[in-house]
C-alpha cells in the first residue's frame, strides 16, 4: 500500500527577510511564515541567509489563564496532609499549656493534654513553668503512644523561635520515643 504522505521535507528560505528588513510582526511566527516546504526523497537540509535571526515571543501563562484558578493550591499544600498526617499544635495562655495531636485529613483529635485538666491543676505548683511543660510533653507522648502514633510533626508559626517552654516540650516528646517529621 503506497502512502501518500511524502517521505522528507526539504526547508528553503530564499523568501526569508534580511537582517535590515522590518518585521510586520511580533509574533514568532512571522519568523517562519516565508518557509517554504517541498516534498523530496533526499534528506532534509536547512539552507539560511547570512542575517537570518528566529524571533520568538516570550511566553507566560495569561492573566485570563491564571485567573481561571485564583485559589488552587500547589501540590505541597495538597498532599502535604497525607506525607505528614499527624499535626502538633501547642498553646500557651497566661493560665495555662494546652497541647493537642490532630490527624490533618479528618480533623480528628487523637491526644490531648492541657495544665486545666483536674489532675493537674490540683498537683502542680505552677500550671506555666518549665516543670509543668516536661509534664504535658510526657503526657502528649504517652497518650499518642496509646494511639499508635509514634510520628508526628509541629509547624511554628511566623516569626516563632523554638526556644523556652516551646522547646521544652518538643524535647520531651522526642525524649519519650516520638519522631518528628
């Protein structure tokens, strides 16, 4: 069966403009647009003036394109919840320290512990001291262990250092056999 589409092309660029010759357009294609494509059986050859210059346009998305989508998230934000699955969240009032583990995906709430609770707050001295922090780490740990949770991962928040109770409370989880990721 003969096929009608030919076997190679052969470029000629006899119309192409000189170096000295005006564009009518922008556009990359009006670099192309004197080609000329004829049908041989020899191989493809490429002949080019001496001021031969391709002008591309630099392509971007358009604002049209990019409006269409305004708030998609990137791909970290939207996987970034099944990778890590297991958030820490901490909290310090003036009164108290408030520490919960939460799967990211259905929000379920899997270990809590806080300084208010009534077995604490009846047996610690200061419910905001550093003794107090090492207590609600343990806590955390123990109850997250219980859980079968043994990694999980803290996000601080803008400018926060973790240093201080922060840090106290991160080190006693990772002392008790939780990984953070």
């Amino acid at each position: 069966m003969a096929s009608a589409l030919p076997s190679s092309f052969l470029l000629s660029s006899e119309l192409l403009p000189i170096r000295g010759d005006k564009p009518n357009s922008v556009s990359w294609s009006f670099s192309f647009q004197h080609l000329k494509l004829s049908a041989n059986n020899s191989i493809p050859t490429l002949t080019l003036n001496k001021g031969f210059v391709v002008e591309a346009a630099w392509t971007r998305r358009s604002r049209g394109e990019a409006a269409k989508r305004p708030n998609r998230k990137s791909w970290k934000q939207r996987t970034d919840m099944y990778m890590r699955p297991f958030l820490l969240n901490i909290f310090f009032s003036k009164r108290f320290i408030h520490a919960k583990v939460m799967h990211r995906a259905t929000s379920k709430v899997i270990s809590v512990a806080t300084t208010n609770a009534k077995d604490l707050r009846n047996t610690l001295p200061s419910l905001t001291d550093n003794n107090a922090c090492r207590i609600i780490g343990k806590l955390i740990a123990e109850r997250s262990k219980e859980a079968d949770v043994f990694a999980m991962s803290y996000e601080p928040n803008k400018n926060e250092r973790i240093e201080g109770r922060l840090a106290i409370i991160l080190d006693t989880i990772q002392d008790n056999d939780i990984i953070f990721v």
